[in-house]
C-alpha cells in the first residue's frame, strides 16, 4: 500500500472486529497516509473500546448484504479479524469476497496448547461441554461468553460463576454467580478468583490469545479440570494468517 497524493483516493480497507487484533490492525492501517480504514463491529457491546480509523455498527444483512457493502464503498481488501467462534460473520466475508472479487484475508490469532500439568477435555461444541461439567466437578467456572450460556440451563446442580463482559440474558442455569469484567486477567488475580469461588472445573473456547490466558494457567497451578470447546473450522478456500504483522504484509501484496 503505496502512499498516495492528497487528490488520489485512499485505499479502502474494511477490517471485520470485535477483537484485539482488529483494533491493533486498525491502529496500524489508519497511521499510513494513502490508506481508509473501516471497522465493522457487530454491536453486541454496549460502550466498544476506543478504535482508529472510521467504525460501523451492525449486520449488513448476510454474505449478500455484505457483498453489498464493500462495492458500495468501494472497498479495496478486506480483513476478516473477528473472533475465532464468529463463524456466521466470517463464513459471510468469505463469500462475498469471493462474489465480489475482492482480496480478503482471516486474522486468526493461534489457539491454545495444553501444556504438562493441564487437564484438559477438548469438546467440539458447549453442548458436549455441558454434557461433560456433571462428571467433572459442581462448581463451574464458565467463560464462554453470554450468549452460549443457553447450552448449560438444563444443568440444575451445578453452581456456575459466569464471567462475562456484558451481562447474560436467560435462559442460564438455575444455580449462576455473574461477574461483569473485560479482560486482560493476571494469573494471581485467576488464582484468587478460582479459590474465592471454590471451583472445581473450568470451561472454556479455545479462544486463543494472551489477554484471557491467565485461567489456564491458574487453572494448571490448581489441578483443576479445564473442558475447552474446541473452534469452528475455516471456510473453505480462505488464507488465514495469525498476526496483525503478517495481515499488513498480507494486504500489502495484494494491494501492491
Ligand atoms: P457470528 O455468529 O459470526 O455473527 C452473527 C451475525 O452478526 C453475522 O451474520 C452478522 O450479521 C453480524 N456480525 C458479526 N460480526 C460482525 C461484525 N464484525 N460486523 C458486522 N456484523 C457482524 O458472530 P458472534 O459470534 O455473534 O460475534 C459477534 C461479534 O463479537 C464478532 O464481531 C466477534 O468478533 C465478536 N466476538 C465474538 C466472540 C465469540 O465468542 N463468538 C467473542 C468475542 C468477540 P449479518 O449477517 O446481518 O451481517
């Protein structure tokens, strides 16, 4: 991405958010003259952190309505860096990219590796997830996010501490502690929270990324069971890379 005269339009790059790296690339994008960034969020959070460059809110309506957005705005590349479980959003993104002939890349940042000493149960869903807390332990930390909380409801027994950044809407488990808070979490301070609370097992997505780390890790120091959803696999036919360095060389091949 050459920089370009102030008459010459700039370069129009929609990045795909709701994540670290989507605000880290947009950070990036938005300082280089010659380029305008765009950051579509979905609006599922009431006060979204701070973000460079210009920010949209909402749907566009399906792949189509999408496909839509980017040749109205004369879109130039796009950059899918939502979250790995975000799998309407970016199997969207992949075909209207694919519809409308425009670059488009996936920003996914690495999952998560058991390392010795974890205890980990991969499930491939929060429903295998919830079938598999009963056998596990009675006091639950959920970290799933509020939206899959549904998946759990029916598990009248257990006591469940659900963290979540907004608060969650029913159904949710008859036996729920909610705990409002945003990342990035310290290994200490999961620790305390982990023996504060008494839980016995924690349930997490294979989110990856640093900022929500710390309750594997303080989870291994305590011995403690982890069940982690394992994550929805990528469209077909789409390159993704893992970091906001390798998606700014990325979009600077293709764009030239
Ligand atoms: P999803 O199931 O993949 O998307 C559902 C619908 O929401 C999409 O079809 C799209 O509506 C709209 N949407 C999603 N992301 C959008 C975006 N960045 N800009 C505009 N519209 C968007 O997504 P989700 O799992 O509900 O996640 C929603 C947002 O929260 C994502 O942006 C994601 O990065 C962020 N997030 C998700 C998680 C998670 O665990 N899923 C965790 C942290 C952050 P239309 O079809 O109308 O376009």
């Amino acid at each position: 991405m050459s920089p370009q005269s102030p008459q010459s339009p700039r370069t129009h790059v929609l990045v795909l958010g709701g994540t670290t790296e989507a605000r880290e690339l947009a950070a990036s994008l938005a300082a280089r003259p010659g380029v305008r960034v765009t950051t579509s969020l979905a609006g599922r959070v009431a006060r979204p952190r701070e973000q460079a460059g210009e920010v949209r809110t909402g749907g566009f309506g399906g792949a189509e309505g999408l496909a839509d957005w980017l040749r109205a705005h004369a879109v130039a590349a796009v950059v899918d860096a939502t979250h790995p479980f975000a799998a309407g959003i970016t199997a969207h993104a992949a075909r209207a990219a694919a519809a409308t002939g425009v670059p488009a890349v996936v920003l996914r940042r690495p999952g998560w590796r058991p390392r010795p000493g974890d205890d980990w149960h991969p499930v491939d869903s929060l429903a295998a997830a919830a079938g598999l807390v009963p056998e596990l332990g009675r006091r639950v930390f959920l970290t799933t996010g509020r939206l899959g909380l549904a998946a759990f409801a029916h598990l009248t027994a257990p006591h469940f501490l659900v963290r979540s950044v907004e608060p969650p809407e029913p159904p949710l488990p008859p036996h729920t502690e909610v705990l409002l808070a945003r990342g990035p979490f310290t290994v200490d301070g999961e620790e305390a929270l982990l023996r504060e609370h008494r839980i016995d097992v924690l349930v997490t997505k294979d989110s990856g990324g640093a900022a929500t780390a710390a309750k594997l890790v303080a989870a291994r120091n305590l011995a403690l069971p982890v069940v982690v959803v394992r994550r929805p696999p990528l469209p077909e036919g789409v390159t993704a890379v893992p970091d906001v360095e390798a998606a700014l060389a990325h979009l600077d091949r293709a764009l030239g």
